[in-house]
C-alpha cells in the first residue's frame, strides 16, 4: 500500500500552495493525505480574556484547519483526506502526523496567527531531524496537468550515498509522468590549472570527466532498471554543487537533494548543497535524508 503523503497548514498563502501540491502528489501515487496543524495557546489578559480563551482559541484553529480543505476533495475527486489538530511543540507535533508517511511537505515561508514555520527555526528543525523526505513549496508554484518541466536530482559520493534521494527522484518522475535530470557537478584538485587546455588533457588521460560520468552512470543504472519509464538526461559538470543546481531551478518542477547524516551539538547539519537550495531554489524543494545505518 502507498504510504500517505503528510502536510502542515497554518492558512497562509505558503501553506496553502503546500497543501494543493500535496493533493495533487497524492492523486498521482493512488495516496492518502494528512493535513495537519500544530498549534499552542496565546496567553490573553484583560478584555481578551473573553474572547481568548484556549476552547476560544481551538475553536478557531479548527474553523482555519476546515476551510483550508474546503474545496480540496471537489478539485480532486476521490482523494482520502483526513485533518489532524494537534496541541504542543511544532517540529514534535509534525513530526508525529507525519510518522508512517511517505513524506511530509510544508510552505516554505508560512506563518499564521498562532503558530508559524520559517525555515530559521521550526522549518530547519524538522528537515534536519526528519526520517523521511520534507518537501518545500512556496505560494507562486505551479504545478498540475498543465505544470511542465523536469524533476532534478543532486547525485554525488558512491552509488549507496545517494541511494535514498535517487529512489524519491524516480518515484516522483514516474508519477507525474515527467523526465529526470540527474547532475553530478566535480571540481579540478588544486594542482591543476583552470583552463580549456588542462581540462582537454584531462578527459583524453581518462581522468576526471570520464571517471565522473561513469560514477553518475553506475548510481543510476539499478533505478533505470526499477523504472524503465522515466526519461533520465545525465549531467556531469564542473562546478559548485550548488551552484549548478541552482542554475537548473528557474525551469525545474521539483528539485530533489539530499542531506547530511552529520549532527552536531548544535542540531542537524543540512549540508551546504540542501542549505542552498531551500533557501535560493527557484521551484518546490524536496530534502531526502539518508537510509538509517544498519
């Protein structure tokens, strides 16, 4: 059975855009959807004391919840759509209705009258500690029948590094019916000199174009078998990670990378690649964390 697909909502604009993005995901892969709010009383005094009340507060909290799905099973008959109101911590609160899902997806910069999540604080919390990828969308996406372009995946290290965030890509292609770029951007060692006739020298020796092509190729090989379906374009170039994925935004509908393993004292490290592309990507962003060590 496929998984459900998890999406917060606080009704802005942002979530919103995350929640008709998650509908239409949903409908593509035959799954279910759990739109979910997290929410923590206001402390009220004096004259608000009558109207602000926590039964107050909740009641309209779940009015918001109501009408950001109203609509939703009209636009996308047969879709199984279930709400969950929560009490509590945000990053806790998500990721408990998100356990059990395929993925979960927010608005990139959503903010609502009682509780909010910005990638600063809530937003990086939950990417950097989920178990399962976290999407983000921003209010101006277009995605449908009608949305074109490719979905693109950062690929780099042994094919087992990005095994995770390869498996999404796919998946998600296939779904939508949409081709896959898979990028795989190298740099020269420091030892060589940054022109036309040392790179030239270097491909004709087997060197690193060649090896990279061949590393990118072997990543991609058991997933084109898995989905023979999918149109995959290979791309190797020299580079920032970054900044060639960035460069592939403006025209992508999902940009999809992976992130670090590494904690530090201070919380989960996203890695510089996932960092830059959920705060400077141009389409939804979709951060894969790696498998869980065996």
């Amino acid at each position: 059975m496929t998984r459900p697909i998890a999406v917060g909502v606080d009704g802005t604009p942002e979530s919103l855009a995350a929640l008709e993005w998650a509908a239409l995901e949903a409908g593509r892969r035959g799954a279910g959807l759990r739109v979910a709010h997290v929410w923590e009383p206001r402390r009220v005094s004096g004259a608000e004391e009558r109207s602000g009340t926590t039964q107050e507060q909740e009641r309209w909290v779940r009015q918001g919840v109501e009408d950001s799905v109203r609509g939703l099973t009209e636009r996308h008959p047969g879709l199984d759509v279930r709400t969950h109101i929560l009490r509590g911590e945000a990053a806790e609160g998500l990721a408990q209705c998100a356990d059990g899902a395929g993925m979960l997806v927010l608005g990139s910069r959503g903010r609502g009258i009682l509780l909010g999540f910005l990638l600063g604080s809530v937003g990086r919390q939950v990417i950097g500690g989920a178990s399962l990828p976290v999407v983000l969308v921003r209010a101006d996406v277009k995605d449908g029948p009608e949305a074109a372009g490719e979905v693109v995946v950062g690929q780099h290290g042994e094919p087992e590094d990005s095994a995770e965030t390869l498996r999404f890509a796919f998946e998600t292609a296939a779904a939508a019916g949409a081709p896959l770029r898979a990028v795989r951007a190298w740099s020269l060692p420091p030892v060589f000199a940054y022109s036309p006739g040392s790179l030239q020298l270097l491909d004709e020796a087997g060197g690193p174009v060649p090896f990279e092509r061949k590393a990118l190729a072997a990543a991609l090989a058991p997933w084109r078998e898995r989905f023979p379906g999918v149109r995959v374009t290979e791309q190797v170039e020299m580079g920032s990670a970054g900044e060639v994925l960035l460069s592939l935004s403006g025209g992508a509908r999902l940009m999809v990378v992976g992130r670090r393993a590494h904690r530090s004292a201070i919380g989960s490290r996203l890695g510089s690649v996932a960092d830059a592309m959920v705060h400077h990507a141009a389409c939804p962003v979709a951060v894969v964390p790696p498998a869980p060590a065996a």
